[in-house]
C-alpha cells in the first residue's frame, strides 16, 4: 500500500515536472494610450494671409535753385557808438583806465621780444605741407620737338609767374648755328597749354643764355651763339626785340656762354653782364632810343692770371686793347685750384658774400670760398657732366645740380651724409638735364630744361624749402673753415 501511494506521487511530480518546461498559451491582454488620442483631440490647423502690398515707383527733379544769405546787423550799442564817432572812442567807460593799467606791462614785454633771438632765421610759410616732389608741368614747344632742338636755358620772371625759355643744339660737341626760339609760358594764366607757348620768339641762331629782368617782367636779355647779346620786350607783339649788340668791333667774337642782369651804381638802372667762350666778359647799358646796346665796360681772363698751385695772387696784367669804345681790362688777381676738366657752372650764394658753388665735366660739385684757393668742400653729384648748379633761394645750405644722366640731384649740407636729399628724375633715357631755375618769388617751384626740348616745372616738398632755424649759423661754420 505504501508502495502504491509512493508510486502516485511520483508521477504526479514527473507530470509536474515535465510541464515546467511546455509553452503555455496566454490570453493577450492590450491597454489603449490615453496620451495619444488626448494629443490628437488637442491640435488644431489655423492659416492666415496679409493683405496685398501694393508698390509703384515715381522720380522727381528740381528745376531751379534759389541761394539766399542774410546777415544780422549790429545791435551793441558800443560799436554801433563806435562806427559812428570813433574819435569818442576814449570816452566809454573804462576804455581810458584800462589802457593806462596795461601801457607798462605791455611795452615791457614788446621791448623784451624785439632783443630775442629765439626766432631768428625763422620765416612763416602759411602753405600747405608738402612731403613729396610732383611734377605739375610738362612744356613743349611743337616746332622745336620736330626739329629736335634742345633747351638750353631756363629763366623765370620776376613775378614768378612766367617760365621762359630758350632753344639751341649741341652737335659733336659743338653748338649747331640753325635757328631757334625762345617761349614763355604764364602758368597763373587759367587756359594754360602744355604744348603750345603763349609767347614765341623766332631767333636767327642758337639762344645760349636768357636771364629775365629783376624788376621788369617784360624785359628777357639773351646771348646768341653768334656772339651777339640781345634785350627782347615781351609786351611788344609785332617787334619784341628792344635792343642789341650787332656784328659790331665791340661785340663778342665768341658764343656768349652767360648773360645777366646786374644794378648799375647810379639812378638805380641795370645792365647786362655777358661773357663768351674766349675769356672775355663785356658790360652792355640798355639805350632804348637808338635801339642797341651800348658798352660800358670789358674784361679779360688772360693765360698769365691762371695761377698754379702754389701760387695765389698776382698784380694785374696789361692786354691789348681789342675794343674801339672802351679800354680792356684785366682785374684778376687771384684764382683758384683747377678741377680735372671745364666748368659748366659757377653760382654764388644768396646767404654768404664768400662762398660760390662749380660743377663741370668731373661730375664733381665744389664748394668754395673766396679767401683760399682749394674747395671748402666736393661732393660727387654724377659719375658724368654736371652742367648746372645753383642755390636754393630760400634754404643757404641747399642746393640743386643737373646732370647729363638727365637728373637733378637736390643737396643739404645741414645732414651729414653726402648722397642727395632728393633726386628728379623727368624719365626719358638718354636726355641729359641741361639747365635749371629756382623760382624766386614761389619758391616750391623748379623749372628743369632738357636736351628732348621739354621744359619740367616741378613743386618741391616742404622740407627743400622752408629754412630751418640754425641754418644761417651752419653755414657761417662752413665758411669759417678756411686754413689760415
């Protein structure tokens, strides 16, 4: 019996135990989103649209201006009282006590500024800073470009507001005796023409020199390859020549190589100073009324007055007289060391009775003076010819060289390197730079004349013109370093 209970629970445990390892089939039991369908009851569509924009485009211009200014009269009773009766100018009052109040202090003061010497050498230039050198004009004449004359010379009037030229050519080393002009141009003219002078003077032979009068803006005086010396007036259209020397016995028998006005001692008149090629430098005065010009006085450089090295002056020579008018005269009684080849220039200074500036064919610009006979100091300006030298007119330590290069070196002898403060270069490779002109009375301007027959006028920056204040005590020291 035990045995039969035994064997029933052990089957019910095998049943048991066998279907812990069966699948058993579930009812499915699914529960709904309440979230979902919640979402979907609470959205919505909405749309909207603005209103149509409506454009058009519309323009307008006026057709007349209307400028009107107003000024508002015076309404101080004092300077109306004053416009009326300035003699009763002392009676307001309080005018008399002040001025006597202020009388002392204010003559101390100006006595005190008339003894300063803070601001000597210091000049006001009320113009416009300048840091760079432009180049404003380009002048040409057609007819001398087409026959390829070269400028040989530039000078300014003593308005400095017209630039004149002259025309010649260098052949071989000689000039060519073609004829030639001299231009004039007015740069203060408002219609200005860059190609086409407003003056054009015909000339028989090749113009070498021009020098414009120093007080007579008309007046131009001229040396001709002939050896004649010419005075033209630029006021006279139909004739502009007013005087000149003519193929007389007293001209020059050379061609003239420099001509200037210089002041005659009396009555204030000037004459022309020319000197040619052959060492002869004649004074000419100017006789309007039998239309020449009249010679006062000659000079000679004879071979006997060029000195060696070691010797520094010698009496006078005698010469022979060449001249029917005047007597010839040689008052050289001292010269100084030769350079290595001819001079083409030789420009005193404006600032020191002493020192002169020369530049020749060495390519070298010396600065002597006239108490020794070596040079004060030389600078290499070009490794070719220099055939123009000259100082500034307004800074005593500047000075300004055309090269055969084509050009211009600018010096200062405040700064103490030796190269240039600036350089002009025109362009056009192969012209040389035959002649400049600083202008006197605008002096930012420089005029450069070329061997391609342009004439360069260029505005030069502030600091090539306006003097600085030890300046005038620089070049003192310089002239002081004569050897004794």
């Amino acid at each position: 019996m035990l045995r039969a209970l035994f064997n029933s629970e052990l089957e019910r445990f095998i049943i048991r135990f066998i279907d812990m390892f069966t699948d058993e089939a579930q009812v499915p039991v699914s529960i709904q989103s309440s979230w979902r369908k919640s979402q979907q009851t609470a959205q919505e569509s909405r749309g909207c649209q603005t209103r149509a924009i409506h454009s058009a485009e519309a323009g307008v211009q006026t057709r007349s201006s209307v400028i009107s200014s107003t000024q508002t009269e015076l309404q101080d009773h004092v300077t109306t009282q004053f416009l009326q009766d300035p003699q009763n100018v002392l009676h307001l009052s309080g005018l008399k006590d002040f001025l006597h109040q202020v009388e002392v202090p204010v003559i101390r003061e100006l006595v005190r500024n008339s003894k300063s010497h803070a601001f000597d050498g210091f000049q006001v230039n009320w113009e416009e800073h300048n840091k760079m050198v432009l180049c404003l004009h380009q002048l040409q004449h057609p007819r001398a470009l087409e026959r390829d004359l070269h400028v040989t010379s530039v000078s300014w009037s003593c308005t400095g507001a017209v630039i004149a030229c002259a025309y010649g050519r260098m052949a071989e080393g000689d000039w060519s005796n073609d004829e030639s002009y001299v231009c004039t141009w007015n740069l203060d003219h408002g219609g200005l023409n860059t190609k086409q002078a407003d003056l054009v003077i015909d000339v028989p032979t090749a113009v070498t020199s021009l020098c414009c009068h120093p007080k007579h803006p008309a007046l131009m005086a001229g040396g001709l390859h002939s050896g004649e010396v010419v005075i033209w007036d630029t006021s006279q259209s139909t004739d502009p020549v007013l005087a000149q020397t003519g193929m007389s016995a007293d001209s020059h028998r050379e061609p003239v190589c420099q001509v200037t006005w210089v002041a005659l001692q009396n009555k204030g008149d000037f004459g022309v100073l020319s000197a040619c090629s052959g060492g002869r430098i004649l004074l000419w005065t100017v006789s309007s009324e039998q239309g020449k010009l009249v010679l006062k006085a000659a000079f000679a450089l004879v071979q006997q007055q060029v000195l060696s090295s070691r010797t520094s002056f010698k009496t006078p020579a005698a010469v022979s007289s060449e001249y029917h008018s005047v007597p010839l005269r040689a008052p050289a009684v001292f010269s100084f060391r030769p350079g290595s080849g001819p001079v083409h220039s030789i420009h005193c200074s404006p600032f020191h009775r002493n020192l002169f500036l020369s530049a020749g064919t060495d390519g070298l610009a010396h600065l002597h003076s006239l108490l020794q006979t070596n040079p004060l100091r030389s600078l290499r300006v070009s490794d070719t010819y220099v055939f123009k030298v000259q100082w500034s007119p307004t800074r005593p330590l500047l000075f300004a060289a055309a090269t055969e290069q084509g050009e211009v070196q600018i010096f200062d002898l405040s700064r103490r390197s030796l190269r240039p403060a600036a350089t002009i270069d025109p362009g056009g490779v192969g012209h040389a730079a035959t002649c400049l002109a600083f202008n006197c009375q605008n002096t930012g301007l420089l005029a450069v004349g070329k061997t391609d027959g342009t004439v360069g006028v260029w505005k030069l920056s502030t600091d090539l013109t306006e003097q600085i204040p030890t300046e005038g005590h620089l070049l003192e020291q310089i002239a002081n370093q004569v050897a004794e």
